[in-house]
C-alpha cells in the first residue's frame, strides 16, 4: 500500500519521500513501483519519458532526519501507539502546518490525532488497494481535524485523480464498515459446508461484483482483512452478526497472508 501511494502521488507530480526502516523492503518497494511504470509503458498507457519522470520524482529513505514535508501519509502497521510515535517523531521535525494523514483502514483516527502534539492536523486519508488504480479515497474527519487540514487533504486527493468523500470517524469508516457483511457471510457459508472458495468467488463475480471476497482477502492480505474484521467487531460491541471467522484467523496464525506471501485462500 505504502509503495501504491507513493506512486500515485509521483504520477500526479508531486515531490514524493519514500520512508522506510529496513532497507530490503525499499528495494522491494522499487522493484514494485518500477514494473507497475513498466507495466503502464507495455499497455501504451505511459511512454518511456514519462515513466522515468514518475521515477524522479520518488526518493527513498531510512533516515527519519530527512522526512521534510507539507504533507505526510502513513501506511505503517495498524497499532495505534505506533502510528502515534511516529508521527509525534515527524511532527518535531517539521514546520507548524506540515499535515499528518494517516491511511488506516481499522483503527480510530481520533485516538491517534489524540496523541499527536497537533491533532487539528490528523486526518484519515484511506486509499484502498491497489492504491494506483482504485479512484476512492475516504478523507476521514476527527472532532481535532481544522477545515484548512480538510480542504488541503480533498484537494491533494482531487489532483492525483481520485475522488474524495469526507466521513466521520467511526468503526470501519464507511466502505470497511458496509463491507464487513461481504467478507464475514461468505467466510461462515464455507464454515457451515454450504459452498467451498472457488464457487463463493464464481458466483458473486457472476452477480457483478469485480472480485470475489476470497480474491479479495488474498489481494488486500488476510492479516489486514482480519484485523478490520476484529477491530469493527470490538468497536460495535462485539455484534455477533460481524464476529471474525476462524478459518481467516486460522490463516493469519500460519501466514497464509495471500498475494503477498504466495499463499492463502489460493495459491499464487
């Protein structure tokens, strides 16, 4: 996701700073970004001179010293007093208006702007998979976040060709909070021996949906997936009608993450 968004926002032509702690995951994040370029050059959706433009705009680091920006977007594990640390770290680095967003797809966005010295400007900023192509971005609202972070985080998002929609904080936002039901019915049809993966995905994709819930588990990664599930369940009182599965529990203990480990509800 990390690598995704730095992609789109080097395609819209903005200056992007690429941080990461372990030095083999940036190289994957170049490798990623480099055939998706590529990729876009193969199609005739890219030429080979905009394609090295997109590439100079990107510049990777594993030096906190040097994230120096206007505006910040955080992808990292989904643990509150993690995203919390950093962007305190970020925040005594940069100037008085630099915005922290943070692209949580489960957890609170108020409770993190509530640890940042300077919660008016957190806000939710929630790309959804792949982050290049899929045009939602949910601009995510706390009772901290100042109109001038809002209307700043809308219109980055309208330059790099997205289309915004302003929500509240709550469990799930809006599209993980709808799409609970999606994931969770399907998982106990397969716990209850009423239909297998294969034919769960074939017919819901027969019905009109893009990708079937399983595809889609895999794509995201079963252990982001669960963690929505379990976080939107906490949040709602535990509601047993969006209780998590144990079959993707049982996945996540033994790393079958999806596309991103080769292995989960498919091969790859």
């Amino acid at each position: 996701m990390g690598s995704g968004i730095a992609q789109a926002t080097a395609q819209a032509g903005f200056h992007t700073l690429v941080y990461e702690l372990n030095p083999a995951i940036i190289e994957k994040a170049k490798a990623e970004i480099e055939k998706n370029l590529q990729s876009l050059v193969e199609k005739g959706k890219m030429n080979a001179e905009g394609k090295e433009k997109v590439l100079q705009q990107i510049h990777f680091t594993d030096e906190l010293q040097t994230c120096l920006a206007d505006v910040f977007i955080e992808a990292i594990i989904e643990k509150t007093e993690i995203k919390i640390a950093l962007l305190n770290q970020l925040a005594e680095l940069n100037h008085s208006e630099s915005i922290f967003a943070t692209n949580t797809s489960s957890l609170s966005v108020s409770k993190i702007a509530a640890g940042v010295m300077c919660p008016q400007r957190v806000i939710g900023m929630h790309f959804f998979n792949p982050a290049t192509i899929m045009k939602l971005v949910e601009v995510v609202n706390t009772v901290y976040t100042n109109t001038q972070t809002t209307a700043t985080i809308i219109e980055l998002a309208r330059q790099m060709g997205k289309v915004p929609v302003l929500c509240k904080d709550s469990p799930g936002f809006i599209v993980n909070r709808v799409a609970r039901p999606y994931y969770i019915e399907t998982l106990r049809l397969v716990e209850e021996g009423i239909t297998d993966f294969a034919k769960a995905d074939q017919l819901l994709e027969a019905t009109g949906f893009r990708m079937g819930p399983f595809k889609l588990m895999d794509l995201i990664g079963n252990d982001i997936n669960y963690a929505v599930s379990c976080s939107v369940y906490e949040q709602l009182n535990n509601t047993e009608r969006l209780k998590p599965s144990p079959i993707q529990q049982e996945k996540v203990a033994t790393g079958q993450l999806g596309k991103k480990t080769g292995q989960g509800y498919y091969t790859y």
